[in-house]
C-alpha cells in the first residue's frame, strides 16, 4: 500500500536474500494487513 519504488525496493530485496524464500519468514516478518478495511458490499 505504498509508493511502486518501496515494492520494487522489497521485491529485490526478497530476489537476493535467501530466507525471503521462505514462506513462513515471510508471513511472520513481512506484516500485510489485507483485512484492514472492511469491503463495501
């Protein structure tokens, strides 16, 4: 939810440090929040 430079920032990040490869780190470290607005029906 933020600018396209900081989303490029982290997916190159996650391309070159290892454990971004794993989905568990991920999930745990990298804090989405997808249910923080309520969807209007």
């Amino acid at each position: 939810a933020g600018a396209p430079n900081a989303l490029d920032r982290e997916r190159n990040l996650m391309n070159e440090d290892p454990k971004w490869q794993d989905t568990n780190y991920v999930l745990s470290s990298y804090k989405t929040e997808p249910c923080k607005r309520p969807p209007r029906l």
